[in-house]
C-alpha cells in the first residue's frame, strides 16, 4: 500500500558549487510510505506525516548551507575552540570561501556534488529511521518550482531572526515580478534576475574588516576581492568570507520585505517617471510587495 502527501514542504537551503560558488535553492518535497497497514487501517496517519516527517525535514535539511563532503573543492572543516564548525571552500576559479557557524547550521553530504540525487538519499534514510515497523519504505520526490518567468538563487542571512533564518548562509530560488504601469516588465524582470544570479546578499551594517584582514593574510588573497561579514545571533557567532564576484552589499537587512523595498528604490532612482510595483519572492509561494505612486 503507498500512503502518499505532495508539496509537504520547501526547502529553503544554500550549497557551495565548484563552478558557481554560493547558491541558494528551493525544493519542494513529495512523498510517499510504502507499507502494510496497522491496527488503525492506515500505513500512517496523515497527521503524523503531515507533523513528525515535515518537522524531521525541516530540522535537518532546511536553512543549512549544503556541503558535498567528498569533493576536492572542500580544503578543510575543523570545530573551533568556541564549539564552531569552520569551513574553507575553493571554487574552479580558485576563489575561497569561508563560513564558521554552529554545527546545526551544515549538512553535510557524502557525494561529490549537491544535487536532488545526492541528497535524497539522506533525506530518505533520516526519515526511515522515525518511521514505525509497519511502513517498510519511503519515496521522496524534490523538485524545483515550475517557473515560467524570470527568477534568481540568492543566499543571505538574518541576524535578527529569532529561528533558522538567522544562520548566515541560507537560500531560496525566487522568481521577480515588476510591473510598470499594472504591466509585467520583462527588462527590470531580467535585471534583477542577472543582478543576483547565485548571489549572497550582505548587509553593510556585517561587514567585518578585521575578519577580511586575517582571513586573506591567512592565504594570501587581496582584500580587494573578498567581503567579510559576522554577526552574533541567538544560536551563535557567525562568519562569512566570500569572493565580491558573488555578493551584493545592501544598506539593510535581507529580509524579503527589505529585498522589496531595496528594489522598488533601485528602479525609482533609475525610472522616476515610472509607476513600479514589485513582487519579491522567498523561495515558493511567499514573499512581499513594494510599490511606488507617481503624479
């Protein structure tokens, strides 16, 4: 018998890439048990499915940053004398990056690469180890959203956040609508889907000289390049160094209301003359609005 429950969940994650560097991703998750039916004439009450397997999701995999433990790319993960895990990661073009988080912000994957296929694998085995004697299997589906527009992969994070968002790498995979004049507008679309492809979105109030100091002396980079961030949060100290080829540096926070504001105020300055509305997504099916009156 198969019990099945699509769209259980996203997750919203970050993975480092050899070839792209930062990149956030959303998946939808589907699912479905395979076995016998218990005293209740259920493989396994929707409730619980609904409950126990999205909570074990959304605990182990959603708002991490995503590591292929077995690629060459990774240089080092060592735990710090304050209990933090610090990563050093180096890309195709021989750019570095480096995160210290707690260790519950990490995945780690034993694969080359993080993919749907690599990574299902864990989610499935994790989630069978929760699962009563009567469901003998589980099937896991991730997908990405079905999006027929422009969109971009962003990472960030939210100091301020009282949950999982406050962890300095996590992403969403977000489409961008813009509308001038009640009308779609596909070249501000286009714009904000080529400004921040793969792209980590900073704060200026993050930024940490010192820590860009001592990370590139370390070995031997130019400060030119690099960006450093740290915040402290309620789960930890968290540090970022990441190449300035894949990061953008904004006057606020992250958070998509922020996103929203930031770009009405981008294409204001550029377009003053233009009624602009933008619908700016975090990940699926959420996300905030920003809109402009003229005249």
């Amino acid at each position: 018998m198969h019990l099945f429950v699509n769209d259980l969940t996203v997750i919203d994650f970050s993975y480092l890439d050899a070839k792209r560097g930062i990149v956030g991703e959303s998946w939808i998750v589907d699912v479905s048990l395979i076995g016998n039916l218990n005293d209740q004439n259920m493989v396994l009450d929707f409730g619980v499915v609904k409950s126990q397997i999205k909570r074990i999701i959304d605990s182990e995999f959603d708002h991490k940053l995503h590591i292929a433990e077995d690629s060459s790319a990774l240089i080092s993960k060592n735990i710090t004398d304050d209990d933090n895990l610090d990563v050093v990661y180096k890309t195709q073009g021989l750019e570095f990056i480096y995160m210290s988080a707690p260790p519950s912000a990490y995945c780690f994957v034993q694969d080359q690469q993080i993919c749907i296929d690599s990574v299902k694998p864990l989610i499935r085995a994790t989630i069978m180890r929760h699962m009563p004697e009567n469901v003998k299997d589980i099937q896991i589906t991730l997908r990405p959203e079905n999006i027929a527009q422009e969109y971009y992969h962003y990472s960030h994070g939210l100091k301020k956040h009282d949950g999982n968002c406050q962890r300095i790498v996590h992403g969403h995979r977000s489409k961008v609508t813009v509308m001038v004049d009640d009308e779609p507008n596909r070249d501000w679309q286009l714009y904000w889907a080529r400004r921040w492809q793969d792209i980590y979105i900073g704060s200026e109030e993050d930024l940490d000289p010192a820590l860009l100091e001592l990370f590139t002396q370390q070995h031997h980079l130019s400060a030119d390049n690099y960006y450093a961030f740290s915040y402290a949060a309620s789960q930890g100290e968290f540090r970022l160094v990441c190449p300035k080829s894949c990061a953008d540096v904004i006057d606020r926070d992250s958070t998509v209301e922020c996103l929203a504001e930031f770009m009405l105020e981008v294409m204001q300055a550029q377009k003053p003359e233009q009624n602009i509305a933008v619908l700016a997504y975090e990940g699926v099916s959420k996300g905030a609005i920003a809109q402009s009156v003229v005249g």
